[in-house]
C-alpha cells in the first residue's frame, strides 16, 4: 500500500489517550505477559515420559489417523506416508524429524505492535472466552442464544482487561447473523473494537483467506510484509478419535503456506473420545496433535506451531464433560511435561462445568488456570467468561476470572520473593522491636502503596462493613462493573483510511455472498 506509513501516523486522540492511560472503571494492573517463573510440576518420570511417547508414537505408524482432505493426503503420500484411503500412518523417524523444525518460541503481531505477543519459552499469555453460542448474564437471568451486540460488548471486555493479551474466537457466536457473512461482520467488530493478536477460524477457505486480508489491511501492510512474520494464528481440532476433518486442515495450510501461525488441540475426553485412562488419552491427544503439525512442517519448515491440550473427563454418570478437575490438572502437566520434550510451545485453556457464575465457577477455573500455570502453558485459551463446558460465556465471569488473571500475574512478579537487605529489612525489624508494629514506620510508608496486590473486584471489608455497603455479592458486583466498562469504552485507534479500507472489503465480500454455506 502506497500511504502504509502515513496511515501507521495517523490516528490516536481520545482513544489513543484512553488506551495509554489504562482504566477508568478500575485500577488494573498494566499490560505486561507474566514470565512464568516457577519450575513446572512434572508427575511423570523418564520412564513415564518415553512410555507415553512410545504410545503416540504406535498410535501413528500401527493404527493411523484419519485425513478427510485429499490435499493433505497427497502431501503426505508425497512424504512417504502410509496411504490406505483417508488412514495414514507415519514413521516416528518422520515426525520427530518435522516436529523438531518448529520452533520453540515466536512472536505474533498484530495491528498495534505495542500488543506484540511472545509465544514460547516462559511468557505466560491469557485469551478470551471463544466460540459458545450462548450468553448468560444477571440482567437477563438465563442461557440465551448469542447476538453480535452480545459479542461486541464480550470483545470490548476483551480489549479493556490488560490481562488478556490475545483475541481468541467469538467471544460469543453472533447466530443474528448469517452464517454466509457472520465472519466478515465479527472480524470487523474485532479489528475496530480491539488491538490485540487475531483468531481466524479454519473453516472452509473463504473464511481463512478473508481473515487474513482484513488482518493484513487492518495493520497496514503490503502482501510482503504480512507474510514476512506471524500477525495472527488459528487453532484447529482433531475429531477424537483419530480423524482430522478437511475444512481445519484446509484452513492450515492455506495460514501455513503465508507464514502464520497455527495450534493444534485435540478435544480427548477421557471415557467418551479417548481411553478412560489419563495415560492413554495424553497418548492419543499427542499422536492426533503431531501428525498434523508435522503436515505442515513438511509443507513450510519453521511455520509456528502450537500443540493444545484439551483433555479431560467426563462424567460417567451422565456423559457431560467435566473441566477443573483433578484428572484434568494432571493431564494438562503431563502434556506440559511431553511438549517441552518435543520442544514446543503449549496451549491449555481455564475451563469449568459450571453453569453460573457461582463457586463452582471459581473452583473449577482456578484449577484450570493454575494447571495451565504448573504445566508450562504458553497460550491459556477461554482464560475469562468460560461457563457450561463451553456451552455458555457470561460478562461476569470475565469479570471474575481476570481477577484470578491479575492474581497470578502479580504472583509471578519477581520483586515479591526478593531478598535484599531492603526486602530482608532488618533495619526496620530492629526499630520496632519486640512490643511495636509496622504500620506506621518508614520502611512500611515508603512501600503500603505496592507492597501487595490490590484487586478490583474482591471485597475485603468485615461482615457488617459489607452489609452496610448494600451486601453485594460478587456476580453482582461484577455485573455493575461490565456495565460500567462497555458504556463508557473508547475502542482503541484506527486509521480513517484502514477503516474504510475493511468497511468496503466487507461490503465487497457480502455482495459475492461471503462463505458456501449449507443454509
């Protein structure tokens, strides 16, 4: 584009001042990915670990998985694959040698590059809720079918919270809008609404190649310049057991072959698509997760990849998925523990079963999140808003779950384990003595106001201070607060020209009727 860097200048005023400033609504914690800092817990042994391998790895070369995308079996066959109609089987010699050219770490850029993210190595990074097709919040008072003033109000959470530092999905999926365009309207929403990494769904061509111009016109760039490093990434699923269907994989190697970035998840729960023991299904979601990064690595050596975890269980009394539990913690470290030994990054999710924003809500998050922390996660997806396994995201639980977000953000700050001789203070353990306190000395003034994480939303005042202030609960709280944040929300800036660049490719894209749908 001839003006790229007049329209990089361009821009700013209010919302530009807003997004420096940070909240107005609340004191949040700055934009800054927490650097994970703590030794990851790993339950497997050696022995553990090259047991599981060797599972995967038979998995591949004696049963085989499913490739529903004839593209992608003729790359394979091209490869030395295996080829029985759709069943291929790989050698591990193959892909423990296309594994090993993805790297360990990468960046994404995307529209600002303030929001540059690091993928990898010890960089903690938390996304929003992505993909229910309900919406539950207290004014409504149920589970109803999302709507895109629904996901756009979810997106502005989204850019408001520093603590969220990628755009996953729909944070709820808009079914008021077609299926044919509801792409090219949410893209739009997120592009104008945030300033932050770009999902696209690998569903069917048209979608992934329209993704990847409005990202490439949203950041101004030439051809050139959005292929020369990622700006955005997709996350695909296997179809457990064993199956990758043809859209996703279409999808990624369209993203692959222009240099951007992908994750692979396979959803393996534990009883229902996988076996009913851990071992086994972390055996089986890694054989489904590495056939497909080494396709793409076979097609472009060095393309970002990702492998995710999704494994879990279910409920044996009723089938339903159950998230946050223990066997979900431990399956999340132990695919900690074989991802660095394959040397790649991670994604896991912060997920529960609850159908509300209550404690089981919290309890089974918390988990979720600090499985994603114990095991080495690099990218958390559904970090804030999760509820009904999937099935519901809630404004007040986004709410609810970046004050676990900040919390661990401020857990991993490494002035709080510091010990220097201001941090071991004696001097001041000295002046107070045996009989005195801390709070009105020196050492304490000059720190009360950082010393400790402050939260926005948690209430520490006693039973009556509470109870005079209106006795809020936090569900509640958290609803005053959401709507406080989108009434008064500046979306971040964007150029005139971009915007009206994006406003006709959509326009454009509608009128030649968006993507085939079968509706």
């Amino acid at each position: 584009m001839a003006d790229t860097q007049t329209r990089k200048r361009r821009g700013g005023g209010r919302a530009g001042a807003a997004a420096r400033r940070g909240s107005a609504v609340i004191d949040q914690m700055p934009w800054n990915p927490p650097i994970n800092t703590d030794k990851p817990t790993e339950p497997l042994d050696q022995g553990g670990i090259e047991a599981i391998h060797e599972g995967a790895m038979r998995i591949l070369e004696e049963i085989g998985i499913e490739f529903y995308n004839e593209e992608a079996l003729g790359i394979l066959k091209e490869a030395g694959c295996t080829i029985n109609g759709d069943n291929v089987r790989m050698g591990r010699d193959f892909v423990m040698e296309m594994v090993a050219k993805a790297p360990s770490k990468f960046t994404i850029t995307p529209r600002n590059p303030d929001k540059t993210i690091e993928v990898g190595g010890k960089t903690l990074l938390f996304g929003n809720v992505s993909s229910p097709p309900n919406y539950w919040d207290l004014e409504i008072g149920t589970k109803v079918a999302g709507n895109r003033e629904m996901c756009r109000n979810l997106l502005k959470l989204t850019q408001y919270f520093n603590c969220i530092h990628f755009a996953g999905g729909y944070p709820v999926e808009p079914v008021d809008i077609h299926a044919s365009v509801r792409h090219l309207d949410v893209l739009y929403d997120k592009l104008t609404l945030t300033d932050k990494a770009m999902h696209a769904y690998s569903l069917g061509k048209e979608r992934v190649e329209d993704v990847m111009e409005m990202v490439r016109i949203a950041g101004g760039h030439s051809h050139e310049e959005f292929e020369a490093t990622p700006r955005m990434y997709t996350n695909i699923n296997s179809t457990s057991p064993l199956k990758h269907d043809h859209p996703m994989i279409d999808g990624c190697l369209r993203l692959a072959r222009r240099g951007q970035a992908i994750v692979v998840t396979p959803f393996t729960l534990a009883g229902a698509m996988a076996p009913v023991t851990m071992a086994g299904a972390v055996a089986q979601s890694l054989a489904e997760a590495l056939c497909a990064i080494a396709l793409f690595q076979y097609v472009r050596p060095g393309i970002p990849c990702v492998i995710g975890t999704f494994t879990s269980n279910v409920d044996m009394k009723s089938g339903a998925p159950a998230f946050g539990t223990p066997e979900y913690m431990r399956s999340t470290q132990m695919t900690g523990q074989m991802a660095r030994y394959y040397g790649l990054p991670m994604r896991s999710s912060g997920v529960c079963a609850a159908n509300v924003p209550d404690g089981q809500a919290v309890w089974e998050t918390s988990n979720s999140l600090w499985a994603a922390v114990q095991s080495g996660t690099n990218m958390v997806y559904h970090a804030a808003g999760w509820l009904e396994g999937g099935l519901i995201a809630s404004p007040e639980k986004f709410i609810m779950d970046c004050e676990i977000l900040q919390q661990i953000q401020r857990y991993m700050q490494p002035e709080i384990t510091a010990t220097g001789p201001d941090e071991i203070a004696l001097d001041a353990i000295k002046a107070v003595g045996n009989d005195g306190h801390f709070f009105g000395i020196q050492h304490t003034q000059d720190r009360y106001s950082t010393a400790f994480y402050q939260p926005f939303l948690s209430d520490w005042k006693n039973y009556e201070g509470w109870d005079v202030a209106g006795g809020i609960w936090t569900a509640e709280r958290a609803h005053h607060m959401f709507k406080e944040i989108v009434t008064s929300f500046e979306p971040p800036p964007i150029d005139d020209g971009i915007r009206e660049e994006l406003e006709d490719f959509v326009a454009r894209r509608k009128a030649e009727g968006g993507a085939p749908t079968d509706f």
